[in-house]
C-alpha cells in the first residue's frame, strides 16, 4: 500500500514550509498536519516526510520517537491522558488511571497506550499536562480537565457514549 496525503493537505504542508529558513526546520509542523490529518504518523508517513523535506527516514523517525505527541499508532475516538508526573501522582493520577482502565477493561498495569476492543477509548499515561497546581489533571481529546475524582471521569466516559 502506497502512503499518500490528499492534494489539498499537501499544499497546505507546501505552503507551511515556506515560513521556515529551511526545510529541516518545518520537520515538527508537517508530522503534526500529518498526524491531524492521518491520526497517527506510520512508517510510510515517516518515509514521505521525509522525502518532503529533503531528509533521511532516520532524521524523521527520531522526533517521531522523542515526542511524546507524535503517535505511531491509531488511538480511539476518545483518548484519554492522565498526567503522571509528580504532582500528579500524589494528587491521585495513579489511582485515577487504574480506575479508567478498570472501568473500560484494559490492563491497568500495562504500559503505554491501550485501546479497547471496539476502538472508542485508548487510555495513556503521559508526561506533564502543565497543571501541577490541580491534581489529578487529564486530557479527553483536546479538553482538558482539572482535579479529577473517580465519579467525575465516570461522568465524562458517560458523555462520551
């Protein structure tokens, strides 16, 4: 199967290059048109990147790899990130993530992102959400929630059905 970004998505990524002083800088900007687009950055996405930008696979792969927002598989319709960093952890996120994992039934103790069988949730433990003073924090897509309780994220699976 040949990797291939619609014509419109790729002027948009032409036009997007232009605003850097050379290619290699708009690395970051086209993987995430390219994940917005896409849903996640595969192998073949890092190989047209790649060519796009006049680089190696190797040089692509290697931000694809380091970003923690850079996916390299498909998540569910609803993805849901619970900040595990310190404040975090002693506001409860541990507890919180279990909760949801045992409420969707994933392994609470696996590692890295899990989805369920019917692809609506994958839940993520991930880095710093940058709101240390409202532990537990998590993130439903692109909404971000505060001192999260249990009762609270079973009210959110709820709306999400």
């Amino acid at each position: 199967m040949t990797f291939a970004i619609p014509p419109a998505v790729e002027a948009q990524i032409d036009e997007l290059i232009t605003h850097y002083p050379a290619k290699r800088s708009a690395a970051l900007m086209v993987l995430h048109a390219v994940q917005e687009h896409c849903g996640y950055i595969s192998s073949a996405a890092v190989e047209w990147t790649a060519a796009k930008l006049g680089l190696q696979p190797i040089n692509i792969l290697e931000l694809v790899t380091f970003y923690p927002m850079l996916r390299q598989s498909p998540v569910g319709k609803f993805h849901l990130k619970v900040c595990r960093t310190l404040s975090c952890a002693l506001g409860g996120s541990h507890q919180l993530h279990r909760h949801l994992c045992e409420k969707l039934g994933l392994d609470a103790h696996g590692h890295g992102a899990q989805t369920t069988p019917d692809g609506r949730f994958t839940v993520e433990f991930v880095e710093c959400l940058a709101s240390c003073g409202t532990a537990p924090v998590m993130m439903c897509n692109d909404e971000f929630h505060e001192a999260v309780s249990p009762a609270q994220a079973d009210e959110l699976l709820t709306r999400c059905q």
